[in-house]
C-alpha cells in the first residue's frame, strides 16, 4: 500500500483519490481485496465518482 509520511511523525495511507482533467475523470478505491480504478467522460458530476465506484465493488 501507498504510505505518506509527514513533518509531524503523522502517516497516511491513501484509499481513494480522484483526478480531473479536460478530457477524463478518473477515482481509484482500494480495499482489503480490491483495486478499482474507474475512468469517466469529463461530463459526469465529480461527486458522483465515489457513489459509483463503491457501488461496482
């Protein structure tokens, strides 16, 4: 898994993310069994991404 670490000693694992660009948006979810990385047109509504992706796992 990712591990972030910061100034503070305070660490971070990342489980979901999201990029927007002009001609894709892309969410990405990881579980304990899963790794979903999903692509949508630019059109769809960020916050729909996560409702999405959750629902495909």
């Amino acid at each position: 898994s990712h591990h972030e670490e910061f100034q503070t000693g305070f660490t971070h694992n990342a489980l979901e993310c999201y990029v927007v660009s002009e001609e894709h948006k892309c969410y990405g979810i990881q579980t304990e069994q899963h790794q979903l990385f999903l692509l949508y047109k630019p059109d769809v509504p960020t916050f729909g991404l996560r409702s999405t992706a959750t629902k495909t796992l």
